[in-house]
C-alpha cells in the first residue's frame, strides 16, 4: 500500500471540525481532571504542543491568568482562532526546535503516534520543561483494544470492526505505532522524569464516539476504497447503521501518562 505522506486526518479538511469537536467532548474533562491533579494555576508558563483545537488551551489560558503565558503550536495553526487567550504558531514536533522559556507545564495529546521521529519529539517536550515543571502526554493505543464494537453481536458489529480494521491499516502504513499508548510511562522514566503515573480509558459508547466515527470515516473513505480495504456499498451500509443508532462504538484506550523534571524551579 502506498504511503503517500500526508496526514491521514489532516485538520483543514471539512470534516475535522467535527472530529476536534467529537475528541473534545470525549476527552477534555478528563485532560482537564489530570492538569488540575498536576496543580496548575496563576502566573504557570504552559505549551500545548499540537493543539489542533482551542478547547485545551482556552482552558489553560484561563487557568494561568494574565500572569501566566500560553503557547499553542500546530502543524496546521489556522485552525486555531486568534486572539483567544493564548499565543500560535506553527510547529512541528520531531522536526522543529522546541520553543524556548521553561514551561512549568507542558501538554500533548493524540499527536505523537502520528509523528515519524517520535523520539525526538519526547525529548524535545521533556527538555522545554522548567526544573520541577510537568509533562502531560496522552495517546491512543490502538492494539490495546482493536474493536470500534466490543460488543460484537451480528454482521453490523463485525461489519464495523472490519472497517476498524482498515483503518488500523493506513494508520501503520503512515508509520503510526499501535501500540505506543502503552509505552508512555516506561518511556517519560527513560526521558529522566520523576514521579511518573499513568491511567487509560475508554468510553464504549456516547453521541460523541458517532460523530467521531461518522467524520473519521468521511476523511478516510476514499482511501479505505482505493486500498482494496472497503466498498463504497459497504461503508455507506455501516454509515447508516451509525446514524440509525444502531451501534455501541467505542474509542482506542486514551492512556495519559505524567511525570516531573527534576530540580527546583
């Protein structure tokens, strides 16, 4: 299969506002409950580091006041709105210097699976932190749990599952790691961070993980075809199936791992 170098779900196709808004709903409260645990608060100097959407550094922004500093960075920044809060600019992980100043806190999540030099990345997150300051970091694993329907009961499940499937497929072969969610902890330790934990979770099914399936599967859909991988019969049958509510539809485990720079600030 052809690997022709592009982001699989990039953020300026039509669908990907509702693919953020979806991983928003499904997400922040939780990003949010662990950068509460990890203390944040006024005068904190925080990067969100591949942003995508305003959600996280919106609430950052308001966490940290006008004594605080924000800096969102994206690939594809002109998703982001101006004037929001917090500072934008381009930048790609693994490839681009990181931003320089101390962060006390430093967040990423689902970026770093798509990103070719992972490690690079990881280090470069880790070096932009302040003595004592935090890394948040919060990826998809994939192979942990394979199924977009646990609960596989007859041919729309499978048909559903089989589609999962294919997308697994043109995720690996753009050089995504499956399973790199669970490596999170194992690797901050290796990065020298201190005081490290991890949780995972999974939501089997809400009105989100369908709006989600719907506007992944709009921005895949040609590539899942030309791959031999689907029919056009067949993902309009299971799109169907997702729009009559006929599906429970999971997300892969979100595991979120944390830990400290050593030092005092």
């Amino acid at each position: 299969m052809a690997d022709d170098g592009k982001y699989l779900l990039g953020n300026l196709e039509p669908e990907a506002v509702s693919r953020l808004q979806a991983l928003s709903s499904l997400f922040d409260a939780g990003t949010f409950a662990h950068l509460e645990r990890l203390g944040i608060g006024e005068g904190w100097r925080c990067w969100e580091a591949g942003a995508g959407s305003a959600s996280v550094p919106s609430y950052l922004a308001a966490r940290v006041g006008d004594s605080g500093y924000v800096l969102a960075t994206d690939l594809e920044p002109n998703t982001l709105p101006g004037a929001a809060g917090f500072d934008i600019r381009h930048h790609e992980l693994g490839s681009d210097p990181a931003p320089e100043g101390g962060f006390d806190l430093v967040h990423v999540r689902l970026v770093l699976v798509h990103v070719r030099n992972r490690d690079r990345a990881l280090s470069d997150l880790v070096s932009s932190l302040r003595p004592g300051g935090w890394l948040l970091v919060e990826e998809a694993d994939p192979s942990l749990q394979p199924l977009v329907c646990p609960d596989e009961r007859g041919d729309e499940e499978r048909l559903a599952n089989r589609l999962k499937d294919g997308f697994r497929e043109l995720m690996a072969a753009r050089g995504v790691d499956l399973a790199f969610g669970r490596t999170l902890p194992r690797r901050l330790r290796e990065a020298g961070l201190e005081d490290v934990e991890a949780d995972a979770w999974f939501p089997i099914t809400s009105p989100a993980c369908e709006v989600l399936e719907l506007a992944t599967l709009a921005q895949i859909r040609q590539r899942l075809i030309s791959a031999g991988l689907a029919t056009a019969e067949e993902i309009d049958r299971h799109v169907d199936h997702v729009r009559e509510g006929r599906l429970d539809l999971a997300t892969s485990p979100l595991v979120s791992a944390w830990g400290r720079r050593g030092g005092v600030g």
